[in-house]
C-alpha cells in the first residue's frame, strides 16, 4: 500500500449530483481580475505534430479568447532533445517535426513569452499505455430517472500498480432532413412593380447540393477521469464516457463515438479532478473550497506568478463503434427532430404597402423575404394558390404559392455538414 | 423595640441569679422509655419537676443508666439529639425550650448598646465564639399572614457563631422534582442565593429571625420566618404558579451575569425557546444560540456553530457529560436533541472551567430533564417535520424516574419543501431517541444514566445514500461526602459513525464509511472549605478508537476491492484543580490549571518526510511501525483558567479572563462549511495538536431590580496548528492525510454588547456583536501557502452581527414573539477571471475569501396559543405558529461556477428564499 497516491478513487462524487437548493444563474462582475498566462500543452504517444496552445486569462466580461502570440516554445526529450514549435495561429504552437512521448523518457515545457519572460514545467515522464479493451453501448436509465443510451468502456492495466485515466470523445452522427425535397426555391425576381415594373416571382429549381443527409461532428468538452486504485485487479468496467437520452436526435439514425483513452501520470489526474471540481454543478449544502490550482508549469523569474493550465503527458489508445436508433430501439418511433417541422408555413409572394392603390403588384415579399433570410425550405406547392397583384383582389383568404418548412427540416446542413466524414462506415 | 427585650431578658435573669446551689445527684437506669417517662421517674425519684410542652418531645424511645449522676449530665444526654435545651430554676424546677437557650448571664457588653463603636466590638467578638442569644421580636419584622415560622438548629453555649449554614432541597410539590435556578432572599437581610440543579442550596444565615422568600419563574412566592439557632436543614416544597407560562425567553440565575467570576458563560433552557419562530416550528436551541454574541454559524443550512471566531470542529457537546459529535440533523437546520427532554444548555464561550478541555472554543453543556418521580407525565408535539413525544415514569416514588423520548421526521418531504425541482429524485429522513434514568439512592447519592441516538439518512441522486448517526452513553454518580465534600463519577462512551452507499447502473457499487469513538471516565469533586475557598478538582481518561475509513464493495457484480484505512487510537488524559475564592462582596477570583495529556497509541504506521520539506509523496522518506499500545507520540501541557470580578456595586461588575486550551482531535474537512461527510482525525506523529489563548474583558450592570441585564465583553483569542488543507485535498479514505493537512496560527477578536430583559410584557434580548476572525497559513513553499502567507478572514468572519429576540404577551394565554438577525455576508472565494482550457472555459481563483456575498438578514414571526388552564383538564396544550423569513429575502449562501458545455455559467443559492409558514401542537399531561 506504500505506493497508494493520494488520488484514491473520488470518481462517484463526480457523478453530477445536481442538488441545488434554490439556484439561480447571475451575471457574474470581475472584481479584482490578475492577468495570468495560460498554457494547453498536451503531449501524446502519437507520432504527430503536437498542438500548444497559449492564451491569456481574460475578465468575465469578455467572450473572446486573448492569444498569446510570438512565443518561443520548446520541448525537451530527457534533457537533450528539442522539438521546437512554432506559430501557426494567433496562440496555437505546432511542432516543426513530428514526434511521439516515448516509453521511459520524460519531457519538459520550456516557453519564452514575447515579453522575454520564461517558464519551465517539471519533467514529466509518460506513462504506461493501456489499451481499451470493449467500448460498447447498452440502453440504461440515468439516475435521473432518464431513459437513454450509454456509452460504456472496459479498460484492464496491464501493470500492478494503479493507472488513471482522463477520456475524451469526439461523436459523429448522421442527420437526415425529414422534410427534405429534391426542389429548391427559384427567386426569379425579387423586385416588385415599384422598382422594376415587374411583379415577383419564385420558381422551383433542382437542389444543387447535398441537403437530405448530412453529418455533424462534436467533442467532448467535460472532464471525465476514472481511476482504477481501488478496484479488483485493477481492471475497470463499465465506465460511463457519455449518457444520451433516448430523445435526443443526434441517435436518430446512426452514430459513431471514437473515445480516446489517455493514461495520466498521477498528478495529471489530481489536477484534472480538482479542476473539475471546482467548476462542476455542486451539492448546495456542502461546497469545496475552491483555491487556486497549481499546475507543474513554473515562472523561472517569479516563482509566485499564477501560471493556469498544465503540461500533461499521456498514453493514448482509442475505439470507435457505430449504432443505429433501429438496432436499439426496434419497435420505438425516432426521437424528434432538432426542431419541430410540424408548422407549414405559407408566406405570401406579395404584401402591398398602403398607398400602392395605383401601382398593383408594388410592395414587399414576404416569401422572398423568408427565402433571402435563409429561414424557409420548399415543401410543397399550393393547389389552392391564384395568383394575384390587385388591391382590390386582396383579402384575408388571400393564399401564398407555396408550402413550406423550417429551413432544418428540409436542409440538413444547418445541423451539420453533408461531407461524410472518412472514416464513416454503414 | 430592644426594650421589649430586655424585659423579656431581665424577667429570666432575675430568677436564675438565685439558682446557684449544689444539685442532688440521680441514679436512674431506663430502657425503651420515652422522654416523657424519664421525666416521670426523675421527678418521683427527685424534687424536681419538669416544666414543658408535650409535643416538642415527640414518642422517641430512649436508653440510659445513671449512677450518682449530676441532672445536667443525664439531660444533656437525653436532648443531645434534639432541639431542646433546658434550665434549671430553683434547683427543682426544670424548664425546657425549644431552640433557645436560658442564659443566667448577660453577654458581655450588653449594656453598652448606645456606644456605636461599642458594639462594633462586641460583633467582631462573638465572632470569636462569645456568647451571642438570639432574641425574637414580634415588632422586628412586620408581621405577615400566612408566614409559618421555622425554627432552626439547636443553641448551644459553646462554639457560638454569628452565623451558620443553612441548606435544604426545594422541590417542586407536583412532580417531586427539584427546582433550579430558585432564588432565595432572605429579605430582612438583602442577601441570597440560588439553588443548584439538585434544587439544593447552601447559605450562610446570619443568627436569629430571617424572612425567606423564594422567587422562581413558574413557581409561587413563598415566604417563612426562619429562626435559626445552630446549622440545619430546611427543605422547601413549592407549587407551580400560574406564571409558569411566563415568557422568558433566556434565563441567566437572576444576578448570576454580574456575580460569577467567569466571563463569556450563557444558560439556554428548552423551555424557554418554545416561543422563539424556528425554521418550520421545531424547537433548536443550538439555533437560539446562535442568535447570542459570539455565536454564529456559515449559514442557514451549514452544520456546526462557530464561537468566537473558531473552526466549527472547537465546540465540545456534552450531552449529561457524554461527548456528541455532531447535534444537529439535515444539515444543521435541525438540532438532534429532543426539546422536551433536553432542559437547557449551558454555553462556555470565554473562560471554561477547568474540569472540561479538548475543544479550543466553546462548551456546550447540555443536560437532559430529570424524570418526575411521583407522577406518570408527558410531553407531545407535531408539527410539519416532526412528531415528537417524551414520557416520563416514576419507578420508585420519590426516588428513581425513567425519561423516554423519541423523534422522528415523517417523510421525505422537507427536501421537496425546498420548492426545487432537481430534489424530486431526493430524499431524507431523520429520527433521534433519549432515555435517562435517575435514582435518589439517599441524600447523599444518585444516579442518573443516559442513552442517546440520533440518525440521519438522505439520498441526493437515485444511486447513493448517505447516513450519519451518533450513539452516546453515559451514567453519573453524584456522592455527597459531607456537608463540604462532593464528588462526582461520569462514565461515557460516545460513537459518530456516517456511511455511504452507491448503488449505481455500472458494477462499482460500494459502501464507503467511517468511524470515531470515544470511552471516557472522570471524576471529579468539590470540596467547599470556607466561605473564601471552593475548590474543583478531578481527573479524566479517554480513549479514542477511529476507523478513518473503508470501502467494500455491495453485491456480487462489484468490481470495487475492499480497502480499509487502519484504526487510529489515542489516549487523552487530564487532571484538573480550581479554586473559587471569594474576597468579600467585591471581589472573586476563580484559578483553574488543567494539565492535559494526550498518546497516540499504536499499533500504527507513521510516515516519515524530509525535514525543512513540503510533505509530499516525493518527500516521503519512509515509515516507522509501532506495536499494539505502543507511545508513537505524545502532546501536552497546561491549561490555564484564570477569570476574575470586581464588583462596584452589588448589581455592577467588572470581569476578566485567561483561558488557554489544547485540542488533539480535529476534522478534516475540505468544503467552505461543515458536511456531514467531514471526519474526524486524531493528532499523530504528523499533526500536532490545536491550541488557543483568550483573554476577555467585561462590564456587567444589572439595572432595575435585575430586570434588566446589560453586558460589554471584548476577548482577544490566538490559535496555533489551527488545521487547514491544501487546495483540491482529497481526504476520504486517504492514507496519507498529513500531505494535505496544513497547520497555521489564528486570531479573533470582537465586542459583544448585549441587553436582555427576562421578565415582563414585553421580554427578550437584543445582541450586536463586532468581530473578526483571521487565519494565517505561512511556509517557504508554495504548496503550503494560503493567501501568501498572510493573515486572511475565515470562512465565518462576520464583522458585524446584529440580533433581536422580542416576546411580547398580551394575555397568559396569548403571545406573539419576533426575531430578527442582520450579519455581514460571510468571506468566498470568487473567480478573479476566466480562461480557456482542454476545450472548455474555466474560471480561477486566486486568494481564498477576499470578497463576500450579501449581508444576511431576516425576520420570524410566531404567535403561541396557549390551551386554557383548567386544572382538571387532561393536557395542557400549546398552540405554535410561526413564519420563517417572512420578508422572503433570498440570502445567498454560496455563489458557485460551472463550465457546463464548454462555458462557464455563475449561479448563487440560497436556502429558505421563500417565507416559510408552519403550525405546531404541543400538549402536556
């Protein structure tokens, strides 16, 4: 039991326990703001150019990331081998060769900020891969008390000692228009009597891309570790990377989840787990006492400069699987689309302004209005539609040409992209 | 009116002057006789006859053989037992008295008695034991109907004081059982005292006819002329008075604030707090005691109570001398204490008395009810949350009484009371149960015998439950030596225990718990040498047992392997002695020393860390292992207890205080408040033990004939190795504690201004307390740094705090009381600003409690019915109904930052944000 670390298995109290008392969201004011640099270095057994990210903290009140540009950043394999990085966007670091974390070699950060300030992380050393040995998906209700899918992992360490793990996950799903028509909207003319002399008029033409099926790729962004301390042979099972609930229209069709498996060096982990911690929903009796988190990266010229962030080493395996709603779920209609295509709408080719008694046909479009705007797809043509510029012809049963939908339900590429990924398989 | 006495006198001395002549001697034997047949035979066998009333002798049998025997010697014999004297007249006429002596002499210097200084003298020579008669005047004292008249004590030639001790029980003629608190006065005097919780009392008279009065909330007046001769017993039997349903909210013993050395001490009675709107009716005094200076908590919703600006680990609760850990059920908004068997607390927060240690800021001595012993009785309540009943039963009458109460919570509805959707799949429920068992053996021993449990169990997602319980016993044995020694024997054992059990989807289902458990015995004794001097002195042990953690998996599916974190044991020990002494009216001085020592014991594993090192896992060097109750380090030191007063007047005082303390057993906790889940850790190699130092300083003015109390008391507290842990601890099931446990120095200081009103209309306190509490955690490395090393405010620092209790009666029968609080916002530690990290964003933190949320405040109501008071009716009842926080206010108590989908999102929360109504029966029989 000497080597037991102080990260013994915590993993249930990150179960989001969502008890909150009488919550309510605030804007949140910066008060006392400190400036700090933050460092995204992420190191991987992978033989690949390897991605640093730089930025700076930033009040609440701004959204946008403040990069961090025109640094030295360097790496260095067991005291002697540098992989330099160098800038290929604003804050992002790539390296000029690729490269891989080797068994039994550590790595050091080394950064040179353009103000001429340096830091150095400690060596970090990488840790013993493991493979994932079963991803796989079963149908399960939360404890919530929702009904869904979940992705669950068996992984076994293949040493005696502890190993810990952080996952990520990047999910592709295949997304189909459910009112998708091959024809499209045809704005022939979208001036009307005033400016052209001509009234308006929409055609239908073919649709000249893919718009039925498309597919739309997410990451993971929450933290989700598990430890195998603790546990019977060090062998984990069942691990929950990701709940999906049964309703959720990303599993309408088929899905496919690659979970990449990093195995942390301890303190990787506990940094991790405090960092998740500290931002994750709490217990609204008992709360942790959050602090500033020390990472393993350290200013050479003040050692009480705040550095955020971490340089972390890791041993990555990975799985992908694929499912379909059908397969899980035979008998039960899909889930509902993103947005509700149900309302037809039909708006009119043609709404005078007041005064245009003498000019019929003058006036604006609402249907092309729609069109131009992006908000609206063709579904159908109206039988019932008579054509008409007069005022005078004008009336509250006045029809529009044409039926349609929601630009979503029949355009798939609002939700994702209709280039079907590389690696996707039926 | 002296003349009267002289006459009285001068009558007697007239005759005894002549009745100096040699007496006859009697031979006399009797067997089995009664006084009145000794009579009988002397008189035929003599010339003398007996002069007397027949009931002062009473059927007393009496045994005696004389031989040529003087008549002086075989009375003597006869009435030594007795309160009779006799005199001799004419050498045949024998004159008995009760209590009085015949003098056939004047005291010296009675004559002189227009001479001032002349009698000053002579005061300070009966002191010395010269003859001083009591004289009784009808004119002295005015007359009263209905006063019975007592006499005291026999008197006697030799050995003559002006003053003598009088004690005696005062019960409470219903139920038998002894009244507190009681005042006596004797009137004609203007001195007094006040009975202990036996209702014993102990007071020096000074010769002659005194006017006892008594004065006791809900008990009648009553008044006796007490003619005292000698030292005696005189018992008091008194009736509940109508104004028992007086709403006095705190009762302190009437000029107990300004008379007793100690500073920073405070009774709370159950009883009392009936009226006082709690949060959804329940009765909690450890609430009420937060609404006195210097007692605060986190929050609505945080366990624990901090005193004077301490950790909430500083308190020691003692329920009839056994330790509870944890008195509070649901997150402290509750307390685990049975109101109708609890009688009150008493609350040391400044000096502490020497017997008690372990805790660095306060004791909280709670003591249950002593059972009625003639009558079968009851107490009952419901209310929303809980249903409560307590009996008691009388074993043997007049001596030995069983006190049964149980408490439950009905459901799990509290939680949904909090009107929160996600606490649908929530659950939690409570219940806690007391016994007690007293046994007057004789006047000089009783025993009372005390069980408690209390239990907790709540569920905040469907897959886990947590429960905690506490299990406490104790049995103490009061001994009664003499008049001037007692003592005291308390053993107890005591057990705090929580667990966790998930029961989940994937196969890591476990149960996950912990334990502390403490036996303790101690004796103590008391021993009143003189007026000037009461000493205190005693000795304690205690053994610690914890299990600090274990895991085991539950169902034949679990993956989870067992772990157990091993046993932690530890011996503390103490021996105490303390002195009151009392220098004339002005001035009292009480002098404690405690010497406490503590062993951790073994068998054990301590780790070893690079000295002038962080203790870190790469600074681990090794371990040392030690046998079965092997010393693997031991603590200790004295203790000192040090308060004083000074009195301007009799009803205004100024007091002052040392107190130092050492505690060995501290809870690691890494939540901004208390949690349920905190544990408890024994002081090791490792972790040194908490010590603190308070100075204190008060005025205390009574005004009004005690009706109004007033108090400014200003303390200046320090505390070292006070623990705290680094950022992120992980503490559960932690082998390695030591590496997260950061030790550190603090400081407090504050003034308390309270002015409270115990009787009347119109009743209740208002308190304002300013303070501050600081901590400081300072080390070369960075890791063992908070806040750079300097001082910054605790989680409860809370300059300024202001509390009103109000009760106001319109009739006996109804009342309405009020109660406000107002206090700063307690110190958080809020983001400085946010980042971008692993594909989400995140906010940091940079200093620990810079900033502060909200001030506090809030207003209950409550207006209490009382059933009518028919004496034949069944029960009396009690009607409560209460708004809590009737101004709605949503007083933040924690603002909290979630990256949720890769942004972060601010919310802040808070307890009981709405006004909460709530309706509470209460029935007596």
């Amino acid at each position: 039991m000497k080597g037991f670390k102080k990260t013994y298995l915590i993993f249930f109290f990150t179960v989001p326990t969502i008890i909150e008392g009488c919550v309510e969201p605030f804007n949140a004011e910066t008060q006392g703001f400190e400036n700090a640099l933050v460092i995204d270095a992420k190191l991987t057994d992978e033989f690949k150019r390897h991605q640093i990210e730089l930025s700076r903290a930033r009040p609440f009140e701004q959204d946008t990331i403040i990069a961090e540009m025109n640094a030295t950043v360097t790496i260095i394999e067991d005291a002697n081998n540098f992989y330099d990085f160098h800038e290929v966007e604003q804050g992002q670091y790539i390296s000029v060769n690729e490269f891989d974390a080797k068994q039994n070699s550590s790595y050091e950060l080394r950064i040179t900020t353009s103000d001429g300030k340096s830091y150095s992380s400690e060596a970090v050393t990488t840790p013993e891969k493991i493979v994932i040995d079963n991803l796989y998906v079963e149908e399960e209700t939360n404890n919530l008390g929702e009904e869904g899918i979940s992705i669950l992992l068996d992984s076994r360490s293949i040493t005696s000692g502890a190993s810990y793990f952080r996952y990520e996950y990047e999910e592709t799903y295949k997304i189909i228009a459910p009112y998708w028509n091959p024809f499209d909207f045809d704005v022939i003319d979208d001036k009307g009597v005033g400016e052209d002399g001509d009234y308006f008029e929409v055609g239908l033409k073919p649709k000249e891309r893919e718009e039925r099926v498309c597919y739309n790729t997410a990451f993971s962004m929450a933290i989700n570790q598990t430890a195998t301390n603790g546990l019977e042979d060090n062998k984990l099972e069942r691990h929950s990377i990701r709940f999906i609930n049964k309703n959720n229209y990303i599993i309408s069709h088929r899905y496919s989840i690659l979970v990449r498996q990093h195995a942390q060096n301890p303190d990787a982990f506990s940094y991790y787990q405090s960092l998740n911690a500290f931002s994750s929903s709490e217990n609204v009796f008992f709360e942790n006492q959050p602090g500033f988190l020390l990472g393993n990266i350290s200013s050479e010229s003040s050692s009480d400069e705040k550095i955020l962030g971490f340089f972390e080493v890791t041993a990555v395996t990975s799985k992908r699987i694929y499912f379909n709603y059908k397969d899980l779920f035979p008998t039960e209609p899909l889930p509902p689309y993103y947005i509700n295509c149900e309302p037809v709408q039909e708006p009119l080719l043609w709404l005078p302004t007041a005064d245009t008694h003498s000019f019929d046909g003058a006036g604006r479009s609402p249907l092309i209005e729609a069109i131009q705007a992006g908000l609206i797809k063709y579904y159908a043509t109206n039988p019932d539609y008579v054509e008409t510029f007069s005022i005078d012809d004008l009336s509250e049963s006045t029809r529009g040409p044409y039926f349609a939908k929601a630009t979503a339900c029949g355009d798939c590429n609002v939700l994702g992209s209709n280039i079907k990924p590389d690696f996707w398989i039926e | 009116m002296r003349n009267t006495i002289f006459v009285f006198l001068l009558l007697f001395v007239n005759n005894f002057l002549l009745a100096q002549e040699s007496p006859p001697k009697i031979s006399l034997t009797y067997t089995d006789f009664t006084i009145k047949d000794v009579f009988k035979s002397i008189e035929d066998s003599t010339d003398y006859t007996f002069y007397y009333v027949d009931e002062w002798l009473g059927d007393k049998k009496v045994s005696g053989s004389y031989q040529d025997a003087d008549l002086n010697e075989i009375l003597g014999d006869l009435f030594e037992s007795t309160i009779l004297n006799f005199y001799v007249l004419d050498n045949e006429k024998v004159v008995l008295t009760q209590n009085n002596i015949i003098y056939d002499e004047l005291p010296t210097g009675f004559f002189v008695k227009s001479n001032q200084e002349q009698i000053q003298v002579t005061e300070e020579l009966e002191d010395n034991g010269s003859q001083n008669p009591v004289f009784v005047s009808d004119e002295r004292l005015p007359r009263q109907r209905n006063v019975e008249t007592v006499r005291i004590g026999k008197e006697t030639l030799e050995g003559q004081k002006r003053r003598y001790i009088l004690s005696g029980y005062v019960r409470n003629a219903k139920t038998g059982r002894p009244i507190p608190d009681l005042s006596l006065i004797i009137r004609n005097r203007k001195v007094g005292t006040v009975t202990d919780e036996n209702g014993f009392y102990e007071i020096s008279v000074p010769v002659g006819e005194n006017l006892f009065e008594t004065k006791a909330l809900g008990i009648e007046s009553q008044q006796k002329r007490v003619l005292i001769y000698n030292d005696g017993q005189l018992d008091f039997t008194l009736n509940e008075s109508i104004e028992q349903l007086d709403e006095v909210v705190v009762e302190a013993d009437k000029t107990k604030n300004v008379e007793e050395e100690i500073t920073g001490s405070t009774t709370i009675e159950s009883e009392e707090t009936k009226d006082i709107p709690m949060v959804l009716g329940e009765r909690n005094i450890l609430s009420v005691a937060t609404q006195l200076p210097g007692i605060t908590n986190a929050g609505e919703g945080a366990s624990g109570i901090n005193v004077r600006g301490g950790k909430t680990d500083q308190n020691l609760f003692l329920l009839d001398e056994g330790v509870v850990y944890n008195p509070t059920h649901f997150f402290g908004i509750f307390q685990a204490l049975n109101p109708f068997a609890t009688k009150g607390v008493d609350i040391y927060k400044g000096n502490v008395p020497a017997e008690y240690g372990g805790r660095l800021s306060s004791v909280f001595d709670i003591t249950t009810i002593d059972g009625n012993t003639e009558k079968f009785s009851g107490e009952a309540s419901i209310g929303p949350v809980t249903g409560n009943l307590m009996l008691e039963i009388p074993i043997v009458k007049d001596k030995s009484s069983l006190v049964i109460g149980g408490r439950g919570a009905y459901s799990d509805w509290i939680l949904r009371s909090l009107d929160e959707e996600s606490l649908s799949n929530s659950s939690a429920s409570f219940y806690d149960v007391v016994a007690n068992y007293t046994h007057k053996i004789n006047e000089n021993n009783q025993i009372k015998a005390t069980g408690y449990y209390s239990d907790d169990s709540f569920s905040i997602t469907s897959d886990s439950l947590f429960g905690y319980n506490n299990r406490m016993l104790s049995v103490n044995w009061n001994h009664k030596f003499n008049e001037k020694n007692s003592g005291a024997l308390a053993v107890s054992n005591s057990k705090y225990a929580f667990d966790i059990g998930f029961d989940g989807q994937a196969n890591n289902d476990f149960l996950l718990g912990y334990s502390v458990e403490e036996t303790e015995a101690k004796l103590k004794f008391k021993y009143v040498m003189n007026d000037t001097h009461t000493f205190d002195y005693g000795v304690a042990a205690k053994l610690y047992n914890v299990n600090p953690g274990f895991i085991r998996p539950t169902g034949s599916e679990s993956i989870i392997s067992p772990f157990e974190v091993p046993e932690d044991r530890a011996l503390e020990g103490a021996i105490y002695l303390s002195d009151n002494i009392t220098l004339g009216d002005k001035v009292g001085l009480s002098a404690g020393i405690r010497y406490s020592y503590y062993t951790a014991l073994g068998p054990s594993t301590q780790r070893v860390y690079t000295d002038g090192q962080p203790r870190n896992q790469a600074t681990l060097i090794g371990s040392s292992e030690f046998d079965d109750n092997e010393t693997v380090e031991t603590y200790g030191g004295p203790e000192f207890r040090v308060s004083g007063r000074y009195s301007f007047t009799p009803d205004f005082s100024l007091k002052a205080g040392f107190n130092s303390m050492y505690q060995y057993i501290h809870t690691l906790s890494n939540t901004t408040t208390v949690s349920p889940i905190d544990t408890w850790k024994l002081s090791d190699s490792n972790i040194r033990p908490q010590r603190s130092n308070q100075f204190s300083l008060g005025l205390f003015k009574n005004f009004k004939d005690d009706l109004y109390e007033l108090s400014v008391e200003g303390y200046y507290k320090t505390a070292e190795d006070v623990l705290d842990f680094k950022t992120g601890a992980q503490l559960l099931l932690n082998e390695n504690i030591e590496q997260e446990v950061l030790q550190g120095e603090g400081q407090a200081y504050g003034v308390e201004f309270l002015l409270r009103k115990n009787s009347g209309k119109l009743n209740g306190w208002l308190g304002y307390t300013y303070s501050r509490s600081l901590i400081k955690f300072a080390s070369d490395f960075t890791e063992e740094r908070i806040n750079g090393g300097e001082f910054f405010p605790s989680n409860y620092d809370k300059p300024h705090d202001v509390s009103l209790v109000a009760n106001y009666k319109f009739t006996t029968r109804y009342s309405a009381s009020l109660n406000f609080s107002y206090q700063t916002g307690r110190p958080v530690t809020y983001p400085i600003g946010q980042y971008n990290f692993n594909n989400s964003e995140y906010v940091f933190y940079s200093n620990r409690n810079e900033f502060r949320i909200p001030d506090y405040y809030r207003l209950d109501i409550g207006i209490n019915i009382e059933g009518n008071h028919r004496i034949k009716k069944f029960a009396h009842s009690f009607w409560n109904i209460s708004v809590y926080n009737v101004l709605g206010r949503a007083n933040p108590y924690s603002v909290f930052f979630v990256s949720e989908g890769g942004e972060v999102k601010a919310f802040k929360s808070s307890i009981f944000s709405i006004p909460i109504p709530s309706i509470t029966y209460n029935f007596k029989f």
